[in-house]
C-alpha cells in the first residue's frame, strides 16, 4: 500500500444467496485494504465474484442477497458506527443504517458501471445531470461554470454537451460523463466496474489515462473491476486475484505479471492474446468456474490446475504471504514458481506458410452507404465512402476501427440487412448488393452462403428454444436436409467443442463462452461459405475468448469457412485474421496481412489504434531467432494515403 493511512479496510467479507434451496456462498472471507491514491484491481473470470464484492461495499446488493465480515471505510469524519477490534476507526459499511449510506454515497463512495446508460436518465440533459450531484450554491451562472468545469476534467471542452441528451453522445463520451457525474461531489473512494469493457480500443485509453490523471491529482482511492488483465496492469499499484468466491492471489502488478504466484493467474495470463506476435496455441483454461460452496474445504481451482496434488483438495488452503509482498492461497508455490513463470512467458510462435490462391467467395467494390433522416434525399450522412475488399475462400480479414467507423454498417449491408447507397456486393457468385431484388432463390442460397455471430450470446439464442431445436432449426434449412437430424446435431456440437447432451439444455443452463459456442454451431449448421463475426469476443473473460479464438482458427482451417471479423481489438486481430482492413470515417485507410499491418503501420490513424494498447506484458512479443512477420509475410498492401514520406514507407514495407 502507499501512504500510512487505510482508506478501506475489508476483513472476511462474505456474501450469500438465498436461493429457496438455502444459502449459497457467492464470496467468501475476502480481505484487503486500499490506501488513499492507491488503485487496487480485482480481477477473475465471470462468477469470481469480483462484482458481488464491489456491490457488499457499497450496498447494492439484490433483497435476496447477504453481506456479513467487515468493511471499514474512513474516508470521511461523518459519524457511523464505529468499528471495533480494528486498528483505526471508521464507518463500518456492512449492515450500516439506509441512513448512514445514504449520506456516505457519491459524497464519501462513488460507483461508475460498465454501462453508462444504466447510469444516467434518458430525459434529462447532461447538464442537469451534473447538477443534480454538484452541492453548489448559488446563481445559474455559478452552476453553468461549475458543470463545465466537470466536464473539462473529464476531458469535454464543448458547452453544447451539457444542453444534450445522453442519446445524442457516442459510448466514450458518455462514460466520460458518468465519470463527471461519480466524482461531482469529490468522494474520497471511486470504485469502477469494468469501465471500458464495451469501449473501442483508442476510447479505452483515453479513459484509463483520464481515470488515472484524476485519481493522482485528487488522491482518491480506486477499486478497479476488470476481466482484462491488459487493463488490470495499466491502471493499478496492486492486483486481487479472484476465483470462485475467495482470493487466491495478492501481488503488486509489476510482479504478478512476469511472475505469478498462483496457478489461476498463470492460467489467466497465458490466455491474454499477444498484440506482437501470433501464437501457434490459443491456451485459454479448461473447464469452468465452480461454485463457491461446490469447492468449500478444498483448493477451490484444483480441478483444473496441472500442479494439483491430494494435498491440495485435504483443504482449503489460506491466503498467505509466501515471498515479500507476494500474498497466495497455493501451498505449492514457491516450489512450482518457476514453472509458473515460464509458462507464461513461453509461447511457441506460429508463422504460418502463405495461403495458396483460391477462389473469392466475397467482392466488395466502391461500397457507399449513406443514411437519410425522413423521406428527404436531399440531406444524408455518408458513413461508407467507397469500400473495396476481396476475401478469398478459407481465410479471414479482420476489419478494425474505433466506434463510428462503419465496421457495423459493412456487416449490414454483407448481411442484407442494409441495402448500400452506391457499389456491388458478390457472395459466392451471386450479386447480393439487393437483397430485395433478388429471385427467391438466389436469396435463399445467398442467405445460407453467409451467416453471423454477434457479439451478445445471451440475445443471439431463443431462450425458449433447446439448444437441439436451435441447431435442428438451422439444419434444416440446407439445400439438402440430412436424414438424421439429431445426429447432425450432435457432430454440430462435438465440432464447436460441447457434449451431445447439452441438445437437451436451454440457453439460460449454459455460461457465456458455452452459448457463443453454439452461435458458432448454429452459423455452421448451413454449412455456409462465409461467417460474418461482430465482436464474437468482446463481452468474454479472457479464458473464454482464447477457446473461442483457438475454435474459430480452427475451424477455418478445416472446413475452409471464410471469416469477416470485425473488432476493435487488435491482439485478437492478430491471433485470427490472415489480413486486416483498418476503418477510419468511413473511409479503408489500410489493408494487407494483419501481420505486415500491426508490425509496420503506414497510416497515422493506424499507428494511434496500436499506441493505444494498454501496457503489454511479459510474454511472446518477437523472440529472438523468429523471423519478423512484417519482413516475411507475402501479399499486397493498400494505404489511404498520399504523403510522400509514408508512399516510401509502403514500398520499404514490400521489400
């Protein structure tokens, strides 16, 4: 910790879940303390419990849900009930009156969500937002001046923005705003729950280093919720590592990244993709997240851990402080601390051999797409100017760019979903630039050539629908229907990785990475030529996102499944896409092989998305002895732009 003062102080936290059945444990006996200034991050795959802790502290819990332990806050004079048997007093948060809390809330302990529009009122403006949560007095000059001067601090010049209404401000401007409104009245502790996830990566950076610069400037303690250990290492001193329910790891974040004392957090480190290089194997974790009380009484991550031993499921182990600073709930280390090391800084590199010519399956040319407010025609905002791209049979183009790009709108119109202004689409032969205009039955086999999986899991399944009826749904809709349907089923799910049984599941049975993977099965269930991916992975834990990744390379390979993947992550672009389109306004500013791309960007809207990566950290980046992609990789490479210097610059990129 810095300072000598503790700003929260949290000892055996536990919290449980009536559910009808008796209690269930969803955190157990979790401790530690956050300093003022100090940025502390939790970190852990979904049911960690990392959100549930962060909502005890605060006292958001749902009715059902309990909090029992201790939670000191002394960030404020005001009087509460003092704590007992602790070394400094404070405002005990646990079972603390609606009163207390109510006076403790935004002044003293603020909260900023992952989704600012569950945070702010679609009615109201941005200005009364602020106003409600400043306690200033005074005239409507006096307020208007203080609203702005929040704004500034979170990096909104612009006065017009407090007249707006939350709608009519893009994601990163309203977490900007959200942020304004959590610190409105200065509170001493600002806990964030996952902040960036849904930001684009340029959007991302901006707010890690606002949040950053705020929290130096005001001293103000930070618990950072995060499943993106890129973004854990970038804005924090110290790092909580989670796993079902209880701590199994507590390092300072320059360490833990090079050397982690835990088996879970090896696990997660080597499931982080590498921006540098691409890697022969995706390694995400096998298994899932237990339960808390399913793993009571024993090491709870033993049933997927490779250094497991009968000593480790004879008990719980405690957290315990095994090196200097270097806090772990693994009785083995430090006898495996080595191992656990190289693990994750080894990774075998892959450098793939050059595609042989096939066949394109997708020809796109001087693609415009404008949109129209009314019937007018008059007044319209182009947000395609002229896109051009061809992807060949069995390979992947990753399509990147910030929110605003027009990568969703491509996705539209590839789909049918959009019809474009100007240009020619050609799937597989067909002209599909007009869905509507096409024979019924060059629809139906334009629409079984290309299929899609969204981002969301959760709302691209019926969750009325078994998953057997989804798939057998799907592949019924083939030119030619097998005759076994349910067996058809079955490979479906053995070939995205899942057991026949789960046919019988529904969605709402199934984790996150489980209903992308049928998405996956389902886009598959047509056999189509192309699979159009909108941020398959950004909603993931890390784990997940690795046998999600490792899935989808697969699969291209062996069924010779083309993929359009759009993302705003370039280390997943690089671990998937054979070539990669940068987006900028609507304009294709540079395209080649993703590895000629991210080793030597040409264009500077380019070379802003890769400086934009959150710190990297020990791993593979370019070992010595392997040859670097941008120097071997073969293929053509396009860039919009007409500087002379950067002209150069592609053709020494060409060799």
């Amino acid at each position: 910790m810095t300072g000598d003062k503790t700003l929260l102080r949290v000892r055996n936290l536990t919290v449980t879940h009536d559910s009808g059945g008796g209690p269930r444990t969803l955190v157990r006996e979790v401790g530690f303390e956050v300093a003022p200034g100090e940025a502390v991050c939790l970190v852990g795959e979904s049911g960690s419990g990392k959100s549930m802790t962060a909502k005890a502290l605060i006292s958001l819990l749902p009715p059902s849900v309990r909090a029992s332990g201790s939670a000191v806050f002394s960030g404020t004079e005001s009087s509460g009930t003092e704590s007992s048997g602790t070394e400094s007093s404070g405002t005990e948060l646990i079972g603390a009156d609606e009163t207390t809390l109510r006076g403790l809330r935004g002044r003293a302990l603020a909260l900023l969500m992952q989704d600012p529009f569950t945070m702010l009122n679609p009615v109201l403006t941005i200005g009364t937002h602020l106003a409600e949560s400043l306690a200033v007095r005074g005239n409507r000059r006096t307020l208007r001046a203080e609203i702005q001067r929040r704004l500034d601090e979170v990096g909104i010049t612009d006065p017009a923005v407090a007249a707006k209404y939350p709608f009519q401000l893009s994601g990163g401007m309203l977490q900007r705003v959200a942020l304004a409104a959590a610190l409105a009245k200065d509170p001493a502790l600002l806990i964030a729950d996952e902040p960036t996830t849904a930001l684009d990566v340029t959007t991302q950076s901006e707010i890690l280093a606002l949040l950053k610069e705020i929290q130096r400037t005001r001293r103000m303690g930070l618990v950072f919720i995060t499943h993106d250990l890129r973004v854990a290492m970038s804005v924090s001193e110290r790092v909580l590592v989670m796993y079902a329910g209880s701590l199994v790891e507590r390092s300072p974040a320059t360490e833990i990244t090079a050397a982690p004392a835990h088996p879970y957090t090896a696990g997660l480190l080597r499931s982080v993709p590498s921006a540098h290089v691409r890697t022969r194997e995706l390694a995400g974790i096998p298994g899932s997240v237990p339960h808390a009380d399913d793993v009571a009484g024993r090491c709870p991550f033993a049933g997927r851990c490779a250094w497991a031993e009968p000593a480790c499921t004879a008990d719980a182990p405690t957290l315990a402080e095994r090196m200097p600073g270097r806090f772990t709930a693994c009785i083995a280390f430090p006898r495996i601390a080595e191992e656990l090391a190289a693990t994750v800084a080894e990774s075998e590199v892959d450098d793939p051999a050059p595609r042989p010519d096939s066949a394109a399956v997708l020809r796109v040319s001087g693609l415009r797409k404008t949109f129209y407010s009314g019937r007018s025609r008059r007044h319209g905002v182009e947000v395609l100017h002229g896109v051009d791209l061809t992807l060949p049979a069995g390979s992947s183009l990753g399509v990147l760019g910030e929110s605003g790009s027009g990568k969703t709108t491509l996705a539209r119109c590839l789909l049918g979903l959009s019809e474009p202004t100007e240009g020619s689409i050609e799937l597989d032969g067909i002209d599909v630039t007009s869905y509507r205009r096409l024979s019924r039955r060059d629809r139906i086999t334009a629409r079984r050539a290309v299929q899609c999986v969204f981002q969301d899991p959760y709302s691209s399944l019926n969750p009325s629908l078994s998953i057997g009826s989804t798939l057998a749904e799907a592949v019924r809709q083939r030119a030619e229907v097998p005759a076994d349907v349910p067996a058809e089923v079955r490979e479906l799910l053995r070939t995205v990785g899942l057991p026949g049984e789960f046919a019988a599941r529904k969605p709402a049975a199934l984790s996150g990475g489980q209903r992308q993977r049928v998405a996956i099965a389902r886009a598959l269930a047509v056999r189509p030529k192309l699979i159009v991916c909108d941020e398959p992975v950004a909603a993931l834990d890390v784990s997940v996102q690795a046998q999600i990744l490792g899935l989808l390379r697969k699969l291209t390979t062996e069924t010779g499944t083309s993929l359009l993947f759009i993302t705003h992550d370039l280390a997943v672009a690089r671990q998937i896409t054979d070539d990669v389109l940068v987006l900028y306004r609507g304009d294709v500013v540079e395209h080649g092989p993703t590895a000629r791309v991210l080793d030597a960007p040409v264009h500077s809207y380019t070379r802003k998305l890769i400086s934009s990566l959150p710190e990297s950290f020990p791993g593979p980046k370019n070992p010595a002895g392997v040859r670097n992609p941008a120097q071997s990789s073969p293929g053509q490479r396009a860039v919009g732009c007409e500087d002379d210097q950067r002209s150069r610059a592609v053709k020494e990129a060409h060799g």
